[in-house]
C-alpha cells in the first residue's frame, strides 16, 4: 500500500527530529584540535554503527550557532507541516538530506532559501544547484580551515581529505544506489564524458595517496615537532 503524502511528511519530520537529536548527543567540535576531533567521531561511529560522516553532519545541523537551535527546528518543523501536507505528492518532501545541504550555507541566508525549497518542493539536486549558483562552491559554515602545526596532524589531516573523497564519489557512482532506485541526486554518469574522466583519475590518485599516508602515519612516533620532523627527513635524505 503506497505511502500518503501526510505519512511521507510526518516520517520526514521524525528523521529530521531524530538527526538533530543525534547531533545534540555528540561531544562539541574544539577548535584546532583536529586529530582529537577526529578519535571522537571515529569512537561515537563505531559505538553507533553510524558513518563518521553523518555524525560530523548531525553535529553540525545541532550547532546553535552554526545550525539550528531547538527554537529554529521547531519553527522548521512548523513550516514543513503547514505547507508541505496539501501539496502535490509529486513535489519533493522535505528531508534530512535537504538540511545536510542547506547548513553548508551561513545562516544570515538559510532561511530565505529553506522557505523557498520547502513550498516549492524542490528536489535535493535542485537546492544544491540553487545553492551552487547563489552562494559559490566556497562555503564551508564560516569557520576557517585549520592546518595542524605537528606532522602527524598534517598527515591525518591529508587522510581525511582522502577520505572524504572517497566517500562523495561513492555517493554518486551508479554502485550508491540500490534495487535500481531513482537517485535523490546528480549522478556522475549525469556529467559530460570528460568530466567523468577526470572525476576518476583524481579518485584514483587520492585513492593511491590515502594509501601511502596511511601507511606513512604507521612509522610515525607521536609527540614530534614538525621542525624537528622536517630537519630529520632532510637528514635522512
């Protein structure tokens, strides 16, 4: 039996609700403590069975600053409901994907274009190109990348890049979806030929240097300053 539109919203919601909540549940970011950061996730994904990803993300929705606030979610919540129930079931709800995308936008913004999205229904695709066309590709929440002062955090650093690589082109390799499902977003193959080459290459080089740093990252010693690192590799040389 198919799913009405009031369910598909009301279970949106619930995911929604239940994304923020996991956000809230997670030990705060600490600035310029990358590589810590980083064994807090990886220890909260393994005790969750959850992608380290979605919880960065989580965390981020759950930001008061950054994100959204319990007085934000409920008024977002609110909108949902009061536009989203009476609309064409061909429309697109509004989901936990969609805010994946939109708190990659500064907040003095979001809520202009949140509004737009949720009554005209637009597809996740469709916000992320909106997004894409507003805003640029160079935003990132408003806090500034950090580069570790020590070796070891520069390496680590260097894998997750890697890693976060790895894990978009999967998400838009035709091997993402499954049972032959229409995809919620653009895919590589949507791409012109060329573009879809070079896409893979660089995944393939990052493949090959994630590859290398980690096994660089398992001959390191911790504690070692990036001056001193440096001067013993030349010497060595």
């Amino acid at each position: 039996m198919a799913e009405s539109r009031k369910q598909k919203v009301e279970g949106a919601i619930k995911v929604i609700k239940d994304f923020h909540a996991l956000g809230l549940s997670l030990p705060e970011k600490q600035d310029h403590k990358d590589t810590y950061d980083q064994d807090i996730i990886k220890t909260e994904a393994e005790k969750k069975g959850i992608n380290g990803d979605t919880l960065r993300k989580a965390r981020q929705f759950a930001d008061p600053e950054d994100g959204y606030s319990a007085s934000e979610l409920r008024e977002l919540v609110k909108l949902i409901r009061e536009v989203q129930l009476n609309k064409d079931d061909k429309l697109a709800v509004f989901s936990k994907t969609h805010i994946i995308r939109l708190v990659s936008v500064p907040k003095r913004w979001r809520l202009s274009l949140q509004k737009k999205a949720i009554e005209e229904g637009w597809s996740t695709a469709k916000l992320e190109t909106e997004i894409a066309t507003r805003y640029g590709t160079r935003r990132a929440g408003g806090r500034k990348g950090h580069v570790p002062r020590d070796t070891i955090g520069l390496l680590t650093q260097i894998e997750k890049l890697c890693e976060t690589w790895r894990r978009w082109l999967a998400e838009v390799t035709p091997e993402a979806t499954e049972d032959d499902a229409e995809p919620e977003h653009a895919m590589l193959a949507d791409l012109p030929k060329a573009i879809q080459k070079q896409v893979r290459s660089v995944g393939a080089a990052f493949a090959e240097l994630q590859k290398d740093v980690t096994e660089e990252l398992k001959t390191r010693k911790p504690g070692r300053d990036v001056r001193h690192q440096t001067r013993d590799d030349k010497n060595a040389s």
